[in-house]
C-alpha cells in the first residue's frame, strides 16, 4: 500500500502556527545565560551509542530526516544546470524502486538552498512541487559586507521569490558582547524579509564558547528569527552535538517564557545517516514530536542524501551499493 506524505506547500512554521513576533531586548534575562560546558559534553557523550533504532523503525526514521533536508548547493561554480538537476533530486530524492519498496511515495526534501543568483532556476526546476527555496544572504557566509547592502540582498532574494532568508550575524557583535547591536541587525534583517521565513546563522564555531552561543540563540529569537541555525558550513567548526544541545533548550526556555516555537537548523559536516538519527532523537527527547517535522527542524546538507538513500537500500535489498549510485544531481 502507498502512503502519500502531505506536507505544507512550504515548509515554514507560519503556515501551522503563530510566527515568532520577536519581544523587547531583555539584557537581563540574556546576561543571566549561563553554559555548563561538562555537563553538557557528559549529555551527548554517548548519545549516539545509547540510543538506536533498527530495521523498520530505522528506515522510518531515515524518510523523516529526508523530509527535513534543505539540499544545498553552494559553490563558485553553480550553475543553472546543476541548480536543475539539484531540484530533480529534491522532488524525487530516493531512487523510485526504493521508495516502492518501502511504500513511500511522495518524499521529499524540506527545501533547495542556493545563492541569489540561482533563485530563479531553482523556482523554475521546483514549480508546482511545493518545495520552498532557501538563498542564503547578508553577505554569506562572513556577513561582512556593507549593512545597507546586506538589507538590500535580502530584499533582492525575496523579490526574486525565495520563500526563506538564511543571514549571516554579524560574530563580532557576540564576541564583544554587543547585544543590542545583534538585536537591531536581526530585527532589520527580519524587516527587510517580510513574509519570507528567516533562518539566523549564529556561526557557532566562531562564537567562543558555549555561553555565547546561548546568548546568541536567545537574543536571535528575541530579534524575531523564525529558525536558528548552527553554521554556514564554511567554518572550521560546524554543527556539533554540544552546540546543538545548548540551541535547542534555549528554543525551549524561550517557547515556555514565549508561547512561539522557533525552528532549528544544524549545518555544515553532518553527512552520514547515522549522525542525522542521532539529531533527530535529541530534537524528540529535548523539544518534542512538534519540532519533528521540516516546519521546525531542517538539516542543512548535500551529500548526507546520498548516505541515507544508500541506507535505504540495504534495507530493501540486504545489500550495500557503491556512492555513486545515489548522485546528487
């Protein structure tokens, strides 16, 4: 029997629920943020060992992370070409004999992440699929550029029709302890997106330390942001289990203080199938079944796709198959 998976038209928490308005700066409530870096490391330690699935339970959960996938491409050397073939990916991730199989039909990605210039063929290859398309903004990924031209590129992207923002934050803003200077360029930067869907890239592996990133998380969503995301993936350090811990109870105290659901975003170095199930248990264990679908929860990747859909196979088939027969594009 086929199942159907219905998901929204874009995947954005506006279409399920009230947006995240954003409050005043509460400088207070940000300088009471503490991080207690053993204990966190001590939670995630053996994560990955003491909590498993197998078989159907599996291959079930896998489906679920390509659900939440924002397949990204973003090189020096895009094209309008590979954009296409990215987006075929994104409609039909797994190979159509699988997806049979495993009784799926119907799976998709969350959404196509690219740079501006690559909004318009993405929209083309993705029409009537109801994929959103992601451009990634402000200067990505240093966010060094001009202000006043950073506002603009968001502007641009929106008008060129991304339905999502990614930005860059400003890092030196949290290394000196500027909050009210992040505050004011998040807020700005949501302004500028309008109806689109802003995800904040903190840069985490740029930040310092673990109270940093937790200050930063909580002043994003105060700014407004309706995601927080880990990196640009063009760090040395990416999205690493720590991190994602402290992000992700900050989305927590802040829905519990707030009422609104904030979305989370690792990105940059998650790319094998078991690291992705090992995101998506901490997600269920720390925020809940409602973050467990691409309105809240994304995975920023490329090749993670391809690790997945080869799972898949040796679920179906019992057999592992070479990489490259699960291409991108």
């Amino acid at each position: 029997m086929q199942t159907e998976i219905r998901t929204p038209v874009a995947g954005l928490p506006q279409t399920t629920e009230a947006r995240n308005a954003g409050m005043e700066l509460d400088l207070d409530r940000v300088m009471r943020v503490q991080a207690n870096r053993p204990a966190i490391e001590r939670r995630v330690a053996t994560f990955p060992g003491r909590r498993t699935v197998k078989k159907n339970y599996q291959a079930a959960w896998l489906c679920k992370a390509i659900t939440c996938i924002d397949l990204t491409t973003l090189a020096g050397d895009d094209t309008e070409g590979r954009v296409r073939r990215l987006a075929a990916k994104a409609r039909q991730p797994v190979r159509a004999d699988l997806l049979d199989a495993l009784g799926m039909k119907g799976l998709r990605v969350g959404a196509v992440c690219v740079y501006h210039d690559m909004i318009a063929p993405a929209r083309a290859a993705l029409e009537g699929s109801g994929i959103p398309v992601a451009a990634v903004s402000t200067g990505f990924p240093a966010g060094l550029s001009p202000f006043h031209l950073r506002l603009a590129e968001i502007e641009e992207s929106v008008k060129a029709g991304a339905e999502e923002i990614d930005i860059v934050i400003s890092r030196r803003h949290v290394l000196t302890g500027n909050w009210e200077a992040l505050y004011e360029e998040i807020r700005a930067f949501r302004a500028a997106c309008g109806p689109a869907h802003l995800k904040a890239i903190l840069a985490t592996g740029e930040l310092g330390t673990l109270r940093n990133v937790a200050r930063a998380s909580l002043v994003a969503m105060m700014a407004g942001a309706d995601f927080i995301k880990t990196s640009t993936g063009k760090e040395a350090v990416n999205a690493t289990l720590p991190v994602s811990l402290v992000m992700i109870r900050a989305i927590r105290d802040y829905f519990d203080e707030t009422g609104y659901r904030v979305g989370y975003k690792p990105a940059g170095g998650i790319s094998k199938a078991k690291d992705a199930l090992s995101y998506l248990m901490l997600i269920k264990e720390e925020l809940g079944n409602p973050w467990l679908s691409p309105d809240l929860f994304r995975f920023g990747a490329s090749s993670l796709l391809g690790d997945i859909e080869r799972q898949l196979e040796h679920h179906v088939t019992g057999a592992y198959s070479a990489g490259y027969r699960h291409p991108m594009g």
